[in-house]
C-alpha cells in the first residue's frame, strides 16, 4: 500500500513538472525577438589555420574578412561571432 502512494505521488509530480516545463517552452518560443526571422542570412566560414603564419585558426584574423559582409546589397545589419 505504501508503495503503490509512492508510486501515485511520484507520478503526480512527474506530470505536473512536464506541465509546467511545456507552459515555459510555449511561452519562451511566443516572445518576439525584435527583428524578422525570415529576412536573417547566416552562413559559416570556416578559415584553415595553413592560412597563416603561425597556423593559428583562433579568429585573430576574421576582421580582415568583415569587408565581405559589406558587399551583400540590401543588408542593414552585419555582424560576426568568432
């Protein structure tokens, strides 16, 4: 008898946890992010590291590429994540 409350209880909590986390999920995914997602271009670039001298591909070098970015017409915004 014990167990099967312990069953019950745990159950219950189960499911009210998996409530709870869907209710945040649908909120997080309904806030507006403050600009358009089908109007984002993103693209990857990989840069290999025979590039340069010290065979370093850690990014030192990705704001002699940023000049690409200012070429896309029609563009505001532009930016890069190393």
């Amino acid at each position: 008898m014990l167990l099967t409350a312990a069953q019950v209880a745990l159950a219950i909590t189960l499911l009210t946890g998996a409530g709870l986390l869907l209710r945040s999920f649908r909120k997080v995914v309904a806030v507006d992010l403050g600009y358009e997602k089908g109007a984002v271009l993103t693209f990857e670039m990989d840069i290999p590291g025979i590039k340069y001298r010290d065979g370093s591909s850690d990014g030192r070098n990705a704001p002699d590429n940023t000049g690409l970015l200012y070429r896309i017409e029609n563009t505001t915004d532009r930016g890069t994540h190393v």
